[in-house]
C-alpha cells in the first residue's frame, strides 16, 4: 500500500501490515487495536529523518482507522472486522447486540509501530 506524506515529498510502501485486537471487559466490549507494519521508504525529497517519517506515517495510519469507524456508524457496519474475537470467544459474556453496538468509543486504545526501511534504489 504506497502512502505520501510531507505534500508528496516522502513516499512509502506499507508491506504486509498485522493487526491485534484485545477485547477488553465492561458493560459492553471496547478494544485495543495494536497495528504493526514495516514500511518501505522509496523517496525523501527534503532528508526529513526517519524518526518523524515514523510518527507522521503512524499518526496518519491512526487517524485513517479511526475515520474507518467514523464510516462503519454511518453504514452501521464493523468495516475493520473488529467484532469478530468477541462473537468467536466472548459471546457468553456480551448478547448480540451489545456485540453489535460497536462505535468509533467501542475503540479505547490505538496503538500503531511502523518499521521503516530505506529502499536500495531510494530517489534522493
């Protein structure tokens, strides 16, 4: 998945990202969603450090799930599959509607680490 950042000035490809879910306990489920990816930096027109690449790129990434939940209210849908561990493993504990009620609260932590590496061929 290529993404720009800095007005198009650094480009990366995001490389095969993995998600976590941890379902946290309450009157109605929440969750903690941890996001890990390496990304592929394939050019930085300005030699902006790495450092803030990382937290602009996670920051972004942030940002672009929670607009996705802001999307599943609207459609009343769960877009990001995040229900799925609590209909699986928890159903004794919440009813299907509370399951079901999942919103962009439902979400109580986000936690994004991106690893970046340089390309070979980096445009500089």
């Amino acid at each position: 998945m290529p993404l720009s950042l800095f007005e198009e000035k650094v480009s990366v490809i995001i490389q095969k990202p993995k998600k976590t879910i941890e379902v946290v306990n309450g009157y109605k489920p929440s969750y903690h969603l941890i996001v890990k990816a390496n990304a592929v930096l394939i050019q930085n027109e300005e030699d902006i450090s790495i450092d803030k690449i990382k937290k602009v790129l996670e920051k972004k990434i942030k940002r672009e799930i929670l607009k996705t939940m802001e999307k599943s209210e609207e459609i009343n849908a769960d877009l990001l599959n995040i229900s799925e561990k609590t209909y699986r493993y928890h159903l004794k504990k919440w009813d299907v509607s509370a399951i079901n009620s999942i919103d962009k609260e439902s979400i109580e932590h986000i936690e994004v680490k991106i690893h970046i590496e340089q390309n070979i061929n980096y445009k500089h």
